[in-house]
C-alpha cells in the first residue's frame, strides 16, 4: 500500500481531543479539500457552518446527546444539505423552482457525505482526528433554530475535528467477500463469513472496552434495525421544504 491507502486504512473516530488549536491555513485547506469532491449536476449542495460560540458548542452537544467532545474538538462544523443557495439562482432566472423533488434532497444529501469525506482525509492526512456526529439528527429543529437554517436546508450530521489525544484500534469492517458481489447479489458463503466477522468484533470490544461487552454486529445491527429510528425526522424535513416528491 502506498502512503494514502495507509491513511484510508488507519481511519478511526476520535472522541477525546488536545487543547492545540488548528491554524487558518490548515483549515482552509481542509475546507477546500472537502469543495474539491464531486458534485452531482454541480450542484454543489452541501454548505458548513464552523460553530465557534462556546455556548452553541454546549448546545449542540446537549442536543445531541450530551456528546462533550463536541464542546472540547478543536472545531466544530455543522454540514447542512442546501438547495436554499440553488433555489435562489431560480429566482434570479425567473425560472419555477421544482427542488422539492426526492431526486434533489438525494443529490444535496450525497454532496454533503463526499465534501465531508474528502475533508476527514484531509485532517487526518494533517495529523488530525475526527468525529462525525449523527446525533445532531436527534433534534434537527432545535439544531436549525439554532443555527438559523432557513427552509430549504437541513443539518446532515456534525463533524468534529482537533489534534487527537487518544490512540484507538481500527474498528474491523465487513469481509470484501461479503460486500462486494459479481455480476449479481449473490449471498452464497456469506453466513459463514459473518458468523466469523461477528467473532472479530465481539474481540474488538472486549478489547476496548477492558474486557466489558464483545456484542457481534450482526446482533449490534439487528437492535438498531428492530427499533424506531428519529422518526420525526419525515415531519421535520417536510417542514424544512424537502416535500420528497
């Protein structure tokens, strides 16, 4: 592997973070490595919000969960999908606007994931940790008003970034056999290989956890699949100009 298949490799979530500051130089070019990824249509469609008032920061991480590295990272960005910025260029064209479409949530939703991707390799390829933060879906109107998001746009999660003081294990993914298939979806074999995954996995947590719960994930995926997940969230983005038509 060369030196970027290393980085790739070695990705872990950091949840515990140094007083050392990030220069301006260095976060420009995180922000500008996460502009560089593909856009759908050239949309653009993702927008970030650097939440910097310490107060917002406590807010935020109340609301998602009491989650204190959110208070503690370094920075903090809130990336929202946007088609408030391209439905305003329908209005300057004099052109109906038909962004409310399923299509379009789709496309902003993808373009805030690679953004966000592309500037996680950039911190970490800079020494930096990383921590996204979903939770911030457990109350996206308090999260909205917070940061005065008008319809149109809607916080995707939050992302967490500072030099790390911790050093944990890569957290093991999936067999290749398992996710990737020929030709076709094809689910021969991969009980076996899952059955052994799980074992890996219930390893890992031990480990971590000094030697408290080793759940498999097969059995960490089945709770999450078998409970409600945020099901506000339809109303919210009805609510938030995403109609999904």
């Amino acid at each position: 592997m060369n030196a970027v298949h290393e980085l790739l490799n070695s990705h872990r979530s950091i949840r515990k973070f140094t007083n050392q500051p990030i220069s301006d130089e260095l976060l420009a070019t995180i922000l500008r490595s996460g502009q560089a990824a593909a856009t759908s249509s050239f949309l653009q469609g993702a927008t970030v919000i650097r939440v910097r008032n310490p107060a917002s920061r406590e807010k935020l991480a109340a609301f998602a969960g009491n989650q204190p590295y959110v208070s503690s990272a370094a920075e903090f960005f809130v990336l929202c999908a946007d088609l408030k910025r391209p439905g305003n260029c329908c209005v300057q064209y004099d052109k109906p606007f038909e962004g409310d479409y399923t299509e379009h949530f789709i496309i902003a939703t993808v373009d805030v994931a690679l953004m966000a991707q592309n500037m996680v390799v950039a911190a970490e390829a800079a020494g930096l940790g990383i921590c996204y933060i979903g939770g911030l879906r457990n109350n996206p109107r308090d999260v909205s008003d917070l940061l005065q998001l008008p319809k149109g746009v809607y916080p995707v999660f939050g992302l967490c970034l500072g030099y790390p003081d911790q050093d944990p294990e890569c957290k093991p993914r999936l067999p290749l056999e398992v996710i990737v298939k020929e030709d076709v979806y094809s689910e021969e074999g991969d009980a076996q290989r899952i059955a052994e995954y799980d074992e890996r996995v219930r390893e890992y947590y031990k480990q971590r956890t000094g030697g408290g719960h080793g759940i498999a994930w097969s059995e960490q995926v089945a709770t999450l699949l078998s409970e409600k997940a945020r099901p506000h969230m339809r109303q919210f983005l009805a609510d938030q100009g995403f109609k999904m038509k």
